[in-house]
C-alpha cells in the first residue's frame, strides 16, 4: 500500500504557482522509508509518488530516491512557473528546465562564461531522474511518455537552439538520455599530513578507527557504517565488503569485494572493540555507544556531525569521501594497475575507476624528472 492511499492524491495538474516540498514517509507494507513531493494543496503529486514508492520497491537506495525526489520537486516546480502539464513535456521543454535549473535568479538570463547555479553534472543527474519518471509512465503503457524517450535516446529533437547561452548540450547517443556537457574534473584529496591530522584529532577510539579505515582502505562510507563483525578477519588482516540493506537503510553497501588491511589497523580495531565496545550486544561495528540509543548502527547524519567536528579542529573542510579520492589517487600514482584499483574499490567496472589515473601538471613534472628529460631540455637553452 502506498502512502498516497490514505491520503488524497494530487490529479497530475500543474498550479500555477505555489511551493513544493519534499516529505519522507514510511510505506508500511513493506517496512521501508521512502519519500513523496507535496503540492501547494498539501497533497502527495500522484504521478511522482507512484515513481518514488516504484524505485523504494526496486529497493534503491532511500539517498538516490530521496535525490529524485528533490529533482522532481524542481522539475514540477518548473512546470508550474510556466503553465505546462507534465503529460505536454517534449525534448524542447527539458532544454528549458535545464536552462531554467542553471540560472542563478528568476529574472537573470544565463550568458556564456557567468557562473550558473547548479553545475552541469548537478543538471544532468536531474535529467536522469526526469528521464526515469517517464520512462515508468512509457512502461505503463503511456505513448506521449514513449515518445519522449524515443526521442531523449535517439537524439531527435528541437532542442540544441533552447540551450544558447547555458553552455553547450551533447547530443544523446542512442540508448543515453540529452545532457549537458560536462567537463571532467579530478577528484579533490587531501595530502597526507591533512590525513594524519584527521585521524590524530579524534579522542575516542570509534571515531580514530572510522576515519583511519576509511583513509586506509579507500571504503565508501556506506560500505564502512555497513561493516558487521564476521566482516573484519583478523588473523588474516583483511576486510569483506557484503552486499547487504541494513537495519538503517541508510547505511547501505552497493558492491562486493576483498580489502587488504594493515596489522596497525587491526590493533587498532582491536582496542576499540576491547575498550570502548565491550559487552554491548549488536551486530554492527560501527554503533552509538555514547548518546542516542545505545548499540544502534552509526549513522550518516551522526558521521556529518562528526565530521564538521574535525574540521574545526583541524583547519579546513574535508568530506569522508575525500579520504577515499586521496587512497585511490595515491594507489594510482604510485603505479597500482588499474584492474587492481578497480578491484580495491569495488568499482563495477573499470570506467568508474579511470579518473584517478588522469595525470595531473605535477604528476607529469615528476615523471619527466625521474627520466632526466627536463633536465637535457634545459641543458638546450641554458
């Protein structure tokens, strides 16, 4: 049952003006947390809180959803500023969102080279999550929603002329939804004394090992809040990534794979399980041990706060995820083979973990002094 089936439902029609906002709810057929958008009537948009409780079916992650969520909600936010009904939308209409998405104020018209208010990468996942709300209604048996996605993977369309001045917009491939350009960037690390400081910062033996863990391991922290005790294997200094869906649902691992770890971080996930763990029964590594309830699995808004914690005491500003870049930028640099990192990350495959390998200014300087080119470049003109 869905949450829309005790409370009265939108009718798919667009207001004309009005705030939208996003709710989470619990769906309690299935006993899970999912979200729905709430129109300006205070009631659930029908047609998005069919797609939301669709993909906390398929089991997607409550974050992706909750992200679709907030994409839709602009999307249809959109659609009301401008008097379109969601069953009208063709290719032209989502140029306009896209243009619509990146202007940094109502009455300010995006020019080349000005600073948008979303990136493009930000754009393009909002796409996406547009793209899947219709491709649903195209296997519901809606042809206007088929022949959208026809048109979104085929590349035809209108709409190369509604993006002038947004920056350019790549043409779909066939099977790829239209997207705006985006350049590739690299990740962003840390060095490695802002790593030591990180972990250094930490009183409490939890926190030590979950950022040393992180930092040593390249580990989502999805993956890390997942751990259960039988993952870590000690005697054999390794940890097991298992695909599972936790109490929290939040804290969830996506992939499958082998980490090799070192003795200093047993030890120390040792004395955090002798001195501050003790007897407290759960079956989680990673728990509440000082507030909130006791033995309950760590959370992502409790490792937020622990980070914004760190950072003040350290410096500067840094993301758990920081510390996966810098383990995986690191690896690359020092000549780990690509299949291995893959492995290493428990990427899906190895276009995901190729970025890390795209040579930075530095990294170029260094290989060339190593090989004595600069040098006998030099010797030309001095």
């Amino acid at each position: 049952m869905h949450v829309t089936d005790v409370i009265s439902r939108h009718d798919g029609k667009i207001p004309a003006s009005g705030a939208y906002r996003v709710r989470r709810v619990f769906l309690p057929t299935y006993g899970v947390e999912s979200f729905t958008v709430i129109g300006p009537d205070l009631r659930p948009v029908r047609a998005i809180d069919d797609y939301l409780s669709w993909l906390t079916n398929c089991e997607k992650s409550p974050n992706t959803v909750e992200a679709y969520a907030y994409d839709l909600r602009a999307f249809w936010e959109f659609l009301g500023e401008h008097a379109i009904n969601w069953r009208s939308v063709g290719v032209n209409e989502l140029a306009e969102f896209a243009a619509w998405a990146r202007r940094p104020a109502k009455n300010v018209v995006l020019l080349t080279g000005d600073e948008a208010r979303l990136t493009p990468s930000t754009v393009n996942r909002m796409l996406t999550g547009i793209i899947g709300f219709y491709d649903l209604q195209a296997r519901n048996g809606n042809e206007f929603a088929r022949t959208l996605i026809d048109k979104t993977r085929s590349g035809r369309g209108s709409y190369k002329p509604m993006l002038t001045g947004i920056g350019n917009f790549k043409a779909a491939q066939r099977g790829k939804v239209v997207r705006l350009r985006d350049k590739k960037k690299l990740p962003k690390t840390l060095t490695l004394e802002q790593v030591a400081a990180i972990i250094d910062a930490q009183r409490r033996l939890r926190d030590r090992f979950l950022f040393a863990l992180l930092a040593s391991t390249g580990m989502r922290i999805g993956q890390a809040l997942s751990l259960q005790h039988d993952d870590v294997v000690s005697w054999e200094r390794k940890i097991v990534i298992r695909q599972r869906d936790d109490d929290h649902r939040r804290a969830r691992s996506k992939s499958e794979g082998t980490i090799p770890v070192t003795g200093e971080l047993i030890r120390l996930h040792s004395d955090y399980m002798h001195e501050e763990y003790g007897d407290v029964d759960s079956k989680h590594v990673f728990i509440n041990l000082w507030s909130g309830q006791i033995g309950s699995q760590l959370t992502y808004r409790r490792v937020y706060r622990l980070t914004r914690a760190t950072a003040a005491k350290v410096g500067f500003d840094f993301t758990p995820h920081q510390l996966r870049h810098t383990y995986a930028t690191l690896a690359a640099r020092d000549g780990v083979q690509l299949e291995v990192l893959s492995a290493l990350l428990t990427h899906s495959s190895f276009s995901s973990t190729q970025i890390y390998t795209h040579l930075t200014a530095e990294d170029l300087r260094k290989a060339l002094a190593e090989r004595g080119v600069l040098a006998q470049v030099e010797d030309l003109i001095s």
